[in-house]
C-alpha cells in the first residue's frame, strides 16, 4: 500500500517498519503517563499484536502486564485471502509448464479476478492510499524474481520469449504458457503450376466440410505453404504456422529464379533453435520438381510487416508466352514491339481491379509503373514477351486489356485480341 514511498527497499521492509514504528510510537505514548494517550495506545498495541499478530508489539503488552487475546495466526488477510502464504503452488505449476521448453527469457503475468481488483480499489479508496502499487504488479514480481532464481534466466519485458499468465481468484488458478514466435525468412521456387501459395477455403462449406471438397475443407489439396511449413513446425514442436509471402503468384504461375521471399511464423514453439540447414534439405527432398526453399534465416515480426508494406514497391520479371486472336507475321510483330516500348517502358499504367478477383478485391484503379518490355517471336499466333514491371501489377490484364479495365494494354497496340496462356516469375527484386 506505500510501496511508492521509499526507495531502494521492499515491501516487506516497508510493511516492517511501518509496524515498527507504530508500536515504538503508542509505546512512548503509553509511557507519558497521560491517561487519554495510555488508553489509545493500548488499543492500538493490541491491534497490533491480535490482528497484525506483530511480535514486538506483543512483547511489549506483556513486559507492561497487560493482557492481549492470541487470535489464531491463520486468520484470511481481508485482502488477497493469503494468497502469499502458497505462492509455491504457482511456481510449480510454472516450471512444469516449462519442462522441455527452449527459451532464453520469460516474463510472468497475471489476471487476478474481478472480486480481487475491485476489493482491492475499494480499500485504497476508503483511506485514500495514492502511494500504492496494484496487487498485480506485486504478485509479478514475487512470482517472477522466484522463477529467476529456479530458472537461472532473466526476465524480457518487451518481447519476452516465454510468457506465464496466471489466473486467479481466492480459490482457484490457472497457469496458461504463451511462447514467442519463431519468425524464418526464406525464399521458394515453384516449379508446378496448378498449386495456390496459401489455403483457400471449400467456396460452398467455407472449411466446414462437405461433398463438394471430399470434406477437407479445402479449395485445392495442396499449397506452397503446406510443402513448406511442417518440417519446420515439426522441428521446431510449435502448435501451427502462419505463412507470409511478399506478395503472391496466381495458382497458375510457375515462381522460378531465385524465388519469391517468404516468412514463416511458427507459432507458440517448443524448439527454438533450429538447424536451418538441415530443414531446407529435407523440405526440398521431399517436394523435388514441386517446390523449392534457400536462403533460410531468422527473421522478425517487424520484417513481415516491412515484407507486406514494401510488396508494392518490389520489382518483377515475368515471362509470359501469348497467344493471338489473329496471325501476325514476324516483320509486323518486330515493329509493333518498338511500338510497345515506347507505349509502356518507364511509364505508369492504369488497372482497375481486374474482373477475376473483383469478388475479393476492393473495385478501385491501381497505378503501376512498366519498367521494360522485350518480345519474341515464336509463331505467327504465338509470342513469348519478357516484362520487368511493379509489384502488384496484374500482368495477364496488361496484355488482354480485360475488356478495358487494364489501358493502355498489349491487345490495343497489337490491335487483336491477345490471351496470356503460360506465365512465369523470373525475378523478384526488393
């Protein structure tokens, strides 16, 4: 209750002394010889020695004779109902918790019930206590300085690797064990079309369950993400993963070069350091010709939030083989490419949402930046064009045009109608 007063000591020092001084001081006054002041003083001695069950001030009634009634010393304190008195009971509910965790520091927690806190509040607002911690802060630090001792481990309160919360009231606890994620970065290649990056969910059951998707929930069996994550999950004991890439393929883009930078969060893990080398070896053994991982290192929270924010201002080669409405010979074809450069290369372009992702995009145009443009002539229908674009641009609407939304567009310059038919990423710069 005054543990803001004084520094430099604890509260059980500050609680000593604070009795200390008031059974030296109603001893004086029982001293004085003053009649009003020995009988307040008297009361405030036994006070002291019944309900505090303070052992100077006991000793004191008894060297004076005066006689005081020995309250049975395991009477509840108003307060926490002796929560203090078995505090061990937390600890080693604690460091059972932590039995075959790897973790480098902790911080403890607590949420006390309501019945606690607001008993608490009336107390201090009754003698209007200003200098008091809260009974949380206390509790914390009890919990937490006794685990330091046992763990040999200190405590991190800003990014604690593990947290302990424990919740109470008068009766019962709880111990519930938070692990800090383990953030990976890497890069995947992919080298099969047909595979989406990320789950989508069944579109009739939405994860449930039905006919349509053999009840796996599932739009589509197998993910990027689902080759990649459960040698690390495995590893590393976490309870699941979330997946976070910079950016995404559609599920009929192959992702080749040095591969499209990715984050995977392992979340609430057993194991923390990790053989990255060994992981990556064994993910791409067992998804040879379908996926492929490397550059793999420890990575952040505050690196997937920089990996989505900057997904825009990413660079991209794409290969995209064409196929036109009508034949187009390879003269006509050679001068309508220096057409295209000088329409598109270094210039902006305007996208409104294209129509086959409008039922999950906001509808609204998007202004992306052509870098460069270089065709190749493969027949009089079919072309191959290497495009080095802005993260984000839909590159199959840049060259169908679809049906406007995506202008200036390949179909206007060729002046056919032109339907991107394969699609690759070569590159992706950040």
């Amino acid at each position: 209750m005054f543990s803001l007063l004084g520094s430099y000591t604890t509260n059980y020092e500050r609680g000593n002394s604070l009795l200390l001084s008031l059974t030296m001081e109603n001893h004086s006054n029982y001293l004085s010889g003053d009649n009003v002041l020995q009988k307040k003083s008297i009361t405030n001695l036994k006070l002291l020695a019944e309900n505090a069950y303070y052992y100077p001030s006991q000793k004191v009634l008894s060297n004076e004779g005066l006689n005081f009634v020995k309250n049975d010393s395991n009477q509840v304190c108003y307060l926490c109902h002796n929560i203090f008195s078995d505090f061990h009971k937390y600890i080693k509910k604690s460091t059972e918790l932590l039995k075959e965790i790897e973790f480098n520091n902790f911080l403890i927690g607590s949420s006390p019930k309501a019945q606690i806190i607001n008993q608490e509040d009336k107390f201090k607002a009754e003698f209007n206590l200003l200098e008091a911690e809260s009974f949380k802060s206390h509790f914390n630090r009890v919990i937490g300085k006794e685990l330091m001792k046992i763990l040999n481990k200190p405590p991190e309160f800003n990014h604690p690797e593990a947290l302990l919360i424990i919740s109470f009231d008068f009766e019962n606890f709880n111990v519930e064990l938070i692990l800090k994620s383990i953030y990976i970065y890497g890069r995947y290649n992919k080298s099969i079309r047909g595979i989406p990056q990320t789950h989508w969910f069944c579109k009739k059951c939405m994860g449930e369950g039905c006919e349509l998707c053999n009840y796996t929930g599932k739009q589509y069996l197998t993910t990027v993400e689902d080759l990649i994550s459960p040698g690390f999950v495995l590893a590393s004991k976490a309870h699941d993963s979330k997946f976070h890439g910079a950016g995404r393929e559609d599920i009929d883009v192959r992702m080749l070069g040095s591969g499209r930078p990715f984050i995977l969060e392992l979340r609430n893990p057993k194991i923390r350091n990790l053989d990255l080398v060994k992981i990556e070896r064994h993910v791409n053994k067992k998804n040879r010709k379908k996926i492929r991982i490397n550059n793999l290192r420890y990575s952040s929270k505050k690196e997937v939030i920089e990996l989505k924010s900057n997904a825009k201002d990413t660079k991209k080669v794409y290969k995209a083989i064409v196929k036109a409405e009508s034949k187009i010979d390879k003269e006509k074809f050679g001068s309508i490419v220096l057409e295209l450069k000088k329409s598109f290369e270094n210039q902006e372009i305007h996208q409104r949402t294209p129509y086959r992702v409008s039922h999950r995009r906001a509808d609204k145009i998007r202004d992306k930046f052509i870098y460069q443009i270089n065709g190749k002539y493969i027949n009089p229908k079919i072309f191959e064009f290497i495009i080095e674009t802005q993260g984000g641009t839909y590159i199959k609407e840049l060259i169908s045009g679809d049906e406007g939304r995506t202008t200036p567009s390949f179909s206007e310059i060729f002046k056919t109608k032109l339907v991107c038919k394969e699609l690759d990423v070569l590159e992706i710069s950040i």
